[in-house]
C-alpha cells in the first residue's frame, strides 16, 4: 500500500565544502570516498562450513509468477542476469527463457487475450515506471507510456484484455488520476480526476466498473467503485474506525466479491460484500489474520491464506459445496497465489529461510501439482540454512511484543553468541521467515538474530499495528532496549539466549531510522549499526514526501503544520541527537530514491562525522530505495558482514 518519499532534494553546494573541527579538516559529504568501488569477487569452495558472503547474495530466486489464461506456461521475474528480469517458462517446469535485457521490471501482468505480456520498468531506481509490452516469444515488444516525472500506479488488465487502467500523478504531480488505455492503439483517457493516495486495484467481471481504494493511514483504506461509462462513484466502505480492505476477488456475474477486511474486527476474517445488498458478510474469522483471497476464473475455487506465526497457511475449498479440496504439501513458509485468466490452474510462490523463492503450479481440476522453476542455490545446502523460532516478551510498559530468533548452530557450550537486532521497514510491515542471505551468513559465524516485530508491525491486529501512531512513535525505540534486556537478562529462565553485551542493530527504509534512532537514543546498548535508506530528519522527510506518504502520513505520523507536531518531530528525530553516537556506523543509500531522499543519509553522515564520528558510507548513483543489482548487493553486503563480524568482535575470515 506504501510506496513513499519522492522528492529528492537538490544538495546545496554548502554541502561539498570542508569543514573543520579542532583544526583538522574534515571532507565534504557526500565526496568521491563514499561511493562504493566494486570488490572484487571471492566466492570460496562450494560445500565449506564457512561460505562468504557472496556465496548467500547469489542465492537466486523466482517470483511474482503470473499464469497464461490457459495456465500452460509462467511469467516470473528473477535475478539471474544481475537484476530483475521478465522470463516466461512451462508451467510443469522446463528450462525458462528471458524475455527483458534493460532496466529492472517493477511490475508484470499477462493479458487475458494471452498476446501480451505487460511490464514496467524505471530509471535507477526512480520508481517512476513506463509501461511496456511484450510478447510470450519475447520477438515483439511495444512501448505503451514512456517514463517520465509522474508516478504510476498499475491497475490491471481489463476481462477482455483490450484495456488497462492506471493511477498516475501526470496532471499535476500530486494526486492520482485514473486513466484508461487502450492496448492496441495506445490511446489514454482520464476518466477520473482523483486525489493523493486514490487507487485502481480490480476490474469488475463486465468490464464496465473498476474497483478503487483511497488510503487512510499506512494499514487502512477507504473503498469505491467507478462506473466508467457514466463516470459515477460509488460509496461502498468509508467506516467510522478505519478499516482494511484488500484481495478483492469478483464473481464471475459481478454480483459481489470476495475480501480479506479487519472492519468491526482487530484480525482480519474472509468476507463476502453483495454489491446489490450493500451487504458484507464474514465467512472465515480464524485468530489469524486472512491475507490472500483469490476466486477461480469461473467461481469454482475459493483460496484462501492466513498469516499464522509469519508463516503462511493456504486453503481452498470448493465455492459451491464448501467443501475443503486442498491436501497438498509445500515448503514451509510463505505463499502468493494467482489463477489463470481461463482455466483451473493456480501459480503459488513459496518463499521461506530453506527455500529464497520458487513457484509450483496446481491444477484444481486434477489435483496435480508442479515445482515450475528450481532456482540456483549458489553451491549453498539450503537445508542447513536456519529456521527461526517465533517469540514474545514483555515490553517495560506491558505490551507483549514478538520477534523471529535465529540461532546458530555452533554455540560455544557455556558460551552465548552476540546478536544482531533487525529492525524491518514500514513500520506497517512484518519481520516473518524469508530468507535472507546477510542472516544466514552471519548464523554461520556465530551471529545471533532477532528479528524485532516491535509495536506498529502487522500480523498481530489493528490494536497492535496502531500502537506507534502519532505522539506513540517514540514507546517503538524503546522496544529495542527491552528486547535486547529480554535477550540478555531474562530469557531462559535467566539463563539468558545472548551476550547482549555484544550487540548491533541493522534495518532499511523505517528500519534504517530505527537504527539511527537506536544509535542516539540508546547508545548505552549497542557496539554499532547499520542504516539503509533510513529518515534521520523526519522535517526534511515529511515535507519531502511523495504523493503516496502524505495521503497517510496525517493519520501514521502527525500534522507537519501543526507547531506542536512540528516539534515533535524535531524531538523525534535522530539528527536532532546525533551527539548521542558513539558507536560505529555504516549507512547505505541510493542517489535515485523516491521515498527515503538520499540527503536524509547525507545530512545524518555529515553531522557524524563533523563530531568526530566513525562512520562508513556507500551512496550508490545507481541505485534507489535499496540496492537492487546484484554486483552492488555483492559491494554492499561484503562490507556490511566485514562490520559487522568487526564490531562483534568476531574473528574475520579472508574474504
């Protein structure tokens, strides 16, 4: 739902000039030192019990699988070239073929009519997309929008696949209209003038309506229906306490369609809206929230998954008699399923610690079951990767908090391991078992990790995901010290799970002001940390922020006018504490962010190192909100193990 931080501010040239401290000059920032020079690569021998790191970053994966109509063949995106790419493969599996060669695809969909394939792509990582397409052979390929200084929204193909709508800020770079475009003859129509953060997200069955959502806050948002032909807009969930609604998923008659909602609810249930009833009715309201909702193309099969412990479990039932059909087994660990346009064939992407991602295909009529791609595990035995543990504590003020532990496996007997807190993004996100190939490096030498799902996160109800709104934000930092505190002091019975004498604390986006904010809220409790793409002034980044962030940053953060917000902000943000650091810091960011401007990072480094400060600083010019290709990931990470394994004090392998 959350697409934010555009406007990247211009450096003054204030910002080259040297300054100096007690004599000494200290270099401009950013300057020619911080950014990165490619290393060079050191895989090592494929089956050590010590792999480098670049041995995980090669891991490779296959996502975002999109079935033909007939749900014969895939298209998926992965990263094998380097960044990611469209590739198209049989849906029982077989050697794919690439079908993109430019920039990274952002987005894919396949046509009903199954003659295009539909994709976007940006500049650097801009996340200003152009719309392309291209045919399943990968020989015919059409530009449909050219990129420019608008921000686009996909909405999706039409039934018949002769159309696509979309929300873009074209008209005046702030709120997003909706517009119809022809696919054949690229012709485009406004047929809404709309606002900030008003989305196209499903076409009703008939082709004559279209879904939209306005968000209301970071885990909310209001529903519509836009009647193309007359230009009407229907009303249909504005409630009093905001509510989330999401997986829209029609009948085949366009009567009503199937949702996940936490409305009247904390957790969210499966429901069923009759659009001529203006009726919702839950059908599912399991203690855990439902994600996914995906009917079959001809209302046969209704698929359903829920988030249970941050793992996924799916079901699918036979829509008429109810009865329950699905009894296949996957890999543990998180799912997204899509149905073919024209028949009863479903893609599921699976995706956990022992598996970074692969898609099988289902077929419901037959029940038979397909691994469809097999990624390239880099030389990697992913069975020995770890699984965390699911964990709660108590947090100072009595909220029972949760996290993802992960242990190594060769602990010193009597010894206990550092640990690295990893904070995710969002806030409105959920640290849950994916694999990540810095964590499981880092488990090989000896790294404890805890993945903090402190108050804000999903997964554990709209009370939960609320308790850092507005002037709550700063009870969220602290979370960090109480977990480490559980960590060290009180968990196992006293025995304690680790040193947390030895502690880091590393996240990106959200997760990236997290750890500035660790670093000069609680320096008593870290040896250092690592900062990707992070707020440290949250004036500058308000003020700055995208059409999509200010449409919920009201409600998330505050009013950036109010003078008593203002100051608030000023309090809350790290720059305003920076005297506070004393421990090292590394910080990465892309010079083409959209959400996180890469002078929230300029800023933050400078004011370090002007006090004398240890910190390292990678500031990519091809990058933006976070590190996309794989030989600056390969750059990246092997200089964020190296700190790591350094201010842990462990003992540093060659690299």
């Amino acid at each position: 739902m959350l697409r934010v931080r555009t406007c990247i501010a211009v450096l003054s040239t204030l910002a080259f000039a040297p300054t100096y401290m007690n004599g000494q000059t200290v270099p401009p920032t950013p300057n020619e030192n911080d950014i990165p020079k490619p290393l060079p690569a050191k895989v090592g021998l494929a089956g050590s019990d010590r792999p480098d790191v670049s041995r995980f970053l090669n891991v490779r994966r296959a996502y975002s699988p999109s079935p033909s109509p007939d749900g014969n063949r895939l298209a998926f995106r992965t990263t094998i070239s380097g960044k990611p790419q469209l590739w198209v493969s049989d849906a029982a599996g077989g050697w794919p073929r690439q079908l993109t060669f430019g920039e990274s695809v952002t987005f894919h969909e396949w046509s009903p009519t199954e003659e295009w394939i539909v994709y976007g792509t940006d500049r650097g990582g801009d996340e200003r997309e152009g719309f392309y397409l291209i045919n399943p052979a990968g020989t015919r390929e059409r530009e449909l929008l050219p990129p420019s200084d608008a921000f686009r929204e996909f909405g999706g193909f039409s039934p018949d696949g002769r159309s696509i709508v979309y929300a873009t800020t074209e008209r005046n770079g702030i709120d997003f209209d909706i517009h119809v475009i022809d696919v054949e003859r690229g012709a485009d129509r406004e047929v809404l003038q709309g606002r900030m953060g008003l989305y196209a997200v499903s076409w009703r069955p008939d082709g004559g309506a279209v879904l939209l959502v306005e968000v209301r806050g970071e885990d909310a948002n209001d529903v519509y229906l836009l009647d193309l032909a007359s230009g009407q807009l229907d009303t249909l969930f504005v409630p009093d306490v905001a509510s989330s609604y999401g997986s829209f998923s029609w009948k085949p008659d366009g009567s009503g369609f199937y949702l996940s909602t936490d409305q009247d609810r904390d957790m969210s249930g499966l429901a069923y809206y009759d659009v001529g009833e203006r009726e919702l009715t839950y059908l599912e309201t399991p203690e855990f929230d439902v994600e996914q909702v995906e009917l079959s193309h001809d209302g046969g099969w209704l698929a359903w998954t829920t988030n249970e412990g941050g793992y996924s479990v799916m079901r699918v039932k036979d829509a008429e008699s109810g009865e329950m059909v699905w009894n296949r087994e996957l890999p543990r660990g998180i799912y997204a399923l899509d149905w073919a346009a024209a028949a009863p064939v479903a893609s599921i992407y699976v995706s956990g610690p022992q598996i970074p991602g692969d898609i099988w295909t289902w077929d419901a009529f037959s029940g038979s079951l397909y691994r469809a791609t097999e990624s390239a595990a880099a030389g990697i035995d992913l069975e020995q990767l770890i699984v965390p543990e699911p964990m709660s504590f108590t947090a100072r003020d009595g909220e029972v908090l949760h996290g993802l532990l992960y242990l190594p496996i060769d602990i010193v007997p009597g010894g206990k391991p550092p640990v690295l807190l990893a904070v995710h993004g969002g806030p409105t996100s959920q640290a849950r078992p994916r694999f990540n190939p810095v964590h499981q490096y880092l488990l090989t030498r000896g790294i404890a990790i805890f993945d903090l799902n402190f108050r804000g996160s999903t997964g554990y109800g709209k009370r939960y995901s609320r308790l850092d709104n507005g002037r709550l934000r700063p009870n969220a930092v602290f979370d960090m010290a109480d977990a480490l505190d559980w960590l060290g002091e009180e968990a196992g019975e006293g025995a304690g799970i680790v040193d947390g004498s030895r502690a880091a604390v590393m996240g990106g986006s959200y997760g990236g002001y997290m750890t500035l904010a660790a670093l000069t809220q609680l320096p008593d409790y870290f040896k250092g940390g690592v900062s990707t793409v992070g707020v440290s002034n949250w004036i500058t980044a308000l003020e700055g922020a995208s059409p999509q962030l200010k449409a919920s940053d009201r409600i998330e953060y505050g009013d950036i006018d109010d003078p008593d917000d203002r100051a608030f902000f000023v309090e809350l943000s790290p720059i305003t504490h920076v005297a506070n650091v004393r421990a090292p810091l590394m910080v990465i960011h892309g010079a083409n962010d959209p959400r996180d401007p890469v002078t929230e990072s300029d800023q933050f480094v400078r004011a370090v190192r002007e006090q004398g400060g240890e910190v390292l600083y990678l500031r990519f010019p091809d990058e933006g909100h976070g590190v996309r290709k794989l030989d600056n990931r390969i750059t990246a990470y092997r200089q964020v193990a190296a700190f790591l394994e350094e201010i842990l004090e462990m003992s540093v392998s060659s690299r």
